[in-house]
C-alpha cells in the first residue's frame, strides 16, 4: 500500500469515527445544542417522552433511545410495562435534527401492543452507555431476583 493510501484510509477512518462520537449520547437534555431526553408528566401514569438528537444521530437510534426512556419511566414507577402511542417524528433547528415525541402510559400489567421496560433496557443497554437512574436501577434489580 502506498503512503498516499495509507494517509487517506487514515483520515477516513478517522472522521468515521469522530462523527460516530459526536452522535448524541443518552441522559437528560441539558441545552438545544447536545440533544437528549425530557418528559413531561401529564398524569399519574402518562408521559409525553421527546428524545432530540444532532444530525451525527440516525432515526432509529433516537427511537431507540426514546423507548430507553419510557422503560425507565416505567421502572421509576416501580413498574414493568408500558404503551408508546401518537408517536411522531420531528425536525428540530436549522440542521433538521432528528426528534421523537411520543406519549407513553405505564401499565400496572402486560396487556396486548405493551413493551416490557426489562427488555427494552436489555436491548439498549450498550446504546446508552449502560446509564440509567438509581430508582430504576432499582427496581430493575427486584425484577431479576424474582425470576
């Protein structure tokens, strides 16, 4: 391989990696500009749930990273299951940063369509870096024990 080659994989390899670091990472919004997770509580057991991300983040991560929320609503509750409904996409800023809003209900037992909050951690634990709330944490561990 010439010097040129290896100079050029080197920068490409580089940048694809540097743009996968900057994609947006799971936690709480903390500004327009790093992206991330809120809610809010619209009752007891609903939740309106927006996960916003930068242009470095694909559509399926921020849904993936949405229903991560939603799990660990549903486990801060102290429960298992939950519904996501009138999920819809959004486009944010100047860039069309992708953004989710969806509604999520916690439900007090598995019902048809429900998502099982234990999984969808499971799932998406390496995604987000393992990072999730003490509460949750929690009550995740009460469910592995009464297997």
């Amino acid at each position: 391989m010439t010097l040129l080659r290896v100079f050029v994989l080197s920068i490409t390899l580089g940048v694809a990696t540097g743009c996968a670091s900057l994609a947006t990472k799971y936690g709480p919004a903390l500004g327009s500009v790093a992206g991330g997770y809120s809610e809010t509580k619209l009752s007891a057991t609903t939740y309106e749930v927006r996960f916003q991300a930068n242009s470095f983040t694909n559509a399926d991560t921020v849904g993936a990273l949405l229903l991560r929320r939603a799990a660990e609503l549903t486990l801060e509750a102290g429960q298992r299951y939950f519904v996501v409904t009138d999920r819809q996409p959004l486009s944010l800023g100047e860039a069309g940063d992708p953004a989710l809003l969806a509604t999520v209900r916690i439900l007090d037992a598995p019902s048809p369509n429900a998502a099982d909050a234990v999984e969808v951690i499971r799932q998406t634990d390496a995604m987000a870096g393992g990072l999730l709330s003490a509460r949750a944490r929690e009550h995740l561990g009460r469910l592995a024990s009464t297997r």
